[in-house]
C-alpha cells in the first residue's frame, strides 16, 4: 500500500500541472459533496460540475443545484444529450435496458461525453488540462476490484485527481458535521446519489429502492419499461439480455482494462457484487 498523503499536498502535486480549469465533480452523494466544499474552500478558481445522465433522481438533481446556489459556487451542468444527441429514453427504446456487458457503452454516452464536452469549452489549447477532483476515496474493497491507489490519473486533457483519497468514510461524515452541510436527503436513505441509473447493474428491488427515495423517479422506470416492451424489447429495467450480456463477475475482474479509462463512473458493480448479482 502507498503511503497516505494529506489533500493539500496532491492537490499542490496536480497544481503543477498547471490546470487552465479546476471543477469539482459532485454527484450528490456524501464523499462528493465533501470533497466539492473542501475543493471550494481550499482551492481558487474551482467550479462545481454536475453530469446530468439523464436517467437519474431528479431530487438529486435539484439537491446540487440548490446547495451551489446556497453557498454561491458556480455550478456547469451538462446533460448527456448535449454532446451524443440521444437521451437514455432513445437508447433503451432502440437498443432496450442494459446489462453489466453494456455499461462501458452506458457510462461513455452518459457520463464521459458530458465530461467530454465540460472539457472541450475549458481548453484553449491542445496541450491544456483539466482538473476534475472527484469524491473517491480509499476503500479496500474498491481496492481489490482494481480501482488502485491512484490520487492523479491523466486520461487525454482530462487530469482526474481525488485529493480526499486517503480519508475513511468516517472522516467525510465528520467532515460535513462539522462544517455543518446538509446531506442530499436521496443519500441518506439509498447511501448512493442516485444521480446515474442506467441499470446496467441493477439488481432486483433495486426499483423499490429508488421508489423509497423518490417515487418520481420509481414511476418514470416504470413508465420506460412500458414504453421499452412496446418497442419490442422483453426485459425491464431489473432485468438483463437474455443471451450475450457479459457476466457481472467478468466485468468487475481486477484485470478489467476498462477501469483506467472510467475514473467517473465507481460503485454500481460493487453495489451489484453486494447484492449477488454476480454469483
Ligand atoms: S454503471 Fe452506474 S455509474 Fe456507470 S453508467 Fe451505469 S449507472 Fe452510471
């Protein structure tokens, strides 16, 4: 294991890269959040960027709009369907729900081309990068799954950095006691954002969950699912292709090459390994 590092000492390493713009990714989640108002705090320039998938709780959704707007931090929100043209709904109407096989396809369309394009307005020149802090933290079991002990990870422009990396959960929670932030209410109760639901991991009940969150949100899948049979396909949301969907098992090996080049997009296969869709 590497040695752990303080916040301001990677965040001091990424700065010598000479970013030419700083975001803060938030999700809406606990460890986002954290890491968005010390990213505020400490660091100059520093914007909030929100991903907005499109199939996601909305209440999340407004929760960071509402707490930038709360202690005034400019706030970039990109939806997917700006940059690929089509929405979540166009997808699993064409191509119908997806299962773990599909996910390097769904977090491309839904989370990378708004990374993309947060990117492409910030630079000037070809060599410049951008920084993105995000929430992640050092977790053994994430660990295992192959996200490493990686604080600065360069993919293109993009200089993706995790400056509260070598804090404990416990330490993020303690953090926003004591700096008194509110948690996204969405967090509490599903201890996830919720902010991306492409359901390539989603398990059974997981509907239900999402429903004790935000009933909206629950309502809209139904509502897709309907919409996704009629177009012909025969699975819902909980469910995964019948044939040729990649097992979970395969796609959260530690050997998986896809991990380096995702560094937005964590948590979902664990929670699916979590819940035995692997087994
Ligand atoms: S697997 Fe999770 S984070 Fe990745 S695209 Fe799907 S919902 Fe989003």
């Amino acid at each position: 294991m590497n040695a752990a590092r303080a916040p301001e000492d990677i965040i001091a390493e990424a700065m010598s890269h000479r970013p030419v713009a700083i975001y803060a990714a938030m999700s809406g989640g606990d460890t986002s959040l954290a890491t968005a108002h010390w990213m505020m705090t400490n660091v100059p320039g520093c914007r909030v960027f929100h991903a907005n998938t499109g199939i996601g709780i909305e209440a999340t959704r407004e929760f960071v709009r509402r707490t930038c707007a709360k202690y005034g931090w400019p706030l970039d929100e990109i939806r997917a369907k700006e940059d690929c043209g089509q929405d979540y709904r166009e997808m699993v109407l064409q191509y119908s729900f997806p299962g773990p096989g599909h996910h390097r396809k769904m977090y491309s369309r839904l989370k990378e081309r708004p990374v993309r394009l947060l990117v492409k307005r910030a630079k000037q020149k070809r060599a410049d990068k951008v920084l993105i802090a995000t929430g992640i933290y050092h977790d053994e079991s994430m660990v295992r799954m192959g996200y490493g002990e990686r604080n600065i990870n360069f993919v293109g422009s993009q200089m993706w950095v995790n400056p509260l990396y070598w804090w404990s959960k416990t330490q993020f929670m303690d953090y926003l006691r004591a700096h008194g932030v509110a948690r996204n209410p969405v967090a509490e109760t599903l201890g996830m954002s919720g902010e991306c639901l492409c359901g390539a991991y989603a398990h059974r009940g997981e509907k239900a969950l999402v429903r004790l969150a935000c009933p909206r949100t629950a309502d809209y899948l139904e509502s897709l699912e309907g919409e996704v049979r009629a177009a012909g396909h025969e699975w819902g949301w909980e469910g995964k292709p019948p044939a040729g969907g990649a097992r979970v098992a395969r796609v959260v090996s530690p050997s998986n090459t896809d991990r380096p080049g995702m560094p937005f997009c964590r948590g979902c296969e664990k929670t699916a390994e979590n819940a035995g869709v692997a087994a």
